[in-house]
C-alpha cells in the first residue's frame, strides 16, 4: 500500500516542503487546492500515474469518484466518470503488456 495516495477516507492537508499546497482535492467542491481547478488536474493525474499502476489508480480513483459523485450530485454521470475514471485509460503507457490489465468496468 502506497500511504502517499491517502488511501482510505482522510482529508488531505499535506504541504511541500516549501510551503506550496499539493494538488489535492478540497470537498466538497472537488477543486483542486492549489490551481483551483476540477481535481484531478493535470498536475495532479502526473503525480498519480507515477505513484501507482493503473489497476490500483482506478481503485483508488473510484472511491474519490464515490465521495465526489455524493458531494456534486447535480454533475451528471458520464462527465464523472470521464474527470476521475477515464483518464487513468487515456494515458500513454510505457509498456503495451499493461493494456491487458486495464479494469473494463465492474
Ligand atoms: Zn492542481
């Protein structure tokens, strides 16, 4: 388990260390905290391919999409799921073996 996606249901409040706020989100408008913009931004979808395999960054990511579909419920569905879920897929990957791993729906 990586502890740096803050797997599980805590709030976010990390900092770097010179004092610039990550991009993580703030609920419950799901902006991001420090370019303001509907988390993930891209910085911060970067920070997370890089953190962790697809397969994990989708679990993880649907349980954001969970929390953030319950926070914004006037947001319709599809576009949800294009903003938290989509994107991991869009991505280029390293390796076309990984492609076999994608998560196609559950
Ligand atoms: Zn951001």
């Amino acid at each position: 388990m990586t502890r740096s996606l803050h797997l599980g249901d805590d709030e976010p409040g990390r900092e770097t260390p010179d004092g610039a706020p990550e991009h993580l989100w703030e609920r419950p408008s799901w902006e991001c905290r420090s370019c303001g913009r509907p988390w993930p931004c891209e910085p911060a979808r970067a920070v997370l391919a890089a953190e962790s395999d697809r397969v994990s960054l989708a679990l993880y990511m649907s349980g954001h999409l969970e929390r953030a579909v319950a926070d914004l419920p006037r947001r319709s569905p599809p576009e949800m799921f294009d903003r938290f879920l989509r994107w991991i897929h869009a991505r280029p990957v390293s390796r076309d073996r990984s492609r076999a791993l994608t998560v196609t729906g559950a």
